[in-house]
C-alpha cells in the first residue's frame, strides 16, 4: 500500500474544488433547476404526496 503512502496529502483540496467548478458550471447552464424538479418530483412520488 505505498501507493496511498505517497499521495499527496492535500489531496481532498483539489477535489473539492473541482466539486465547486463543477457545479458552477451546471448553475451557469440552469442545470440545477431542472436537477432540483426531477429531485422534488421523485420525492414527492415516493411519499405519496403528489
């Protein structure tokens, strides 16, 4: 396991950030609303609500 050894410790860093840069785009291109419909919609189904 001296793969895991060697890494870079602050590794994590970089991939949040390319977490946030990720969902900056989707935000940018509306992406979200439509996410956010099809979430609500599950969730709703799934309740029993809707």
């Amino acid at each position: 396991m001296d793969f895991w050894k060697n890494r870079e410790k602050m590794a994590w860093v970089w991939g949040t950030l390319a977490g946030f840069l990720l969902l900056g785009i989707g935000a940018v291109q509306n992406d979200f609303s439509v996410i956010w419909k099809k979430a609500v919609m599950i969730c709703m189904e799934c309740i029993g609500i809707g």
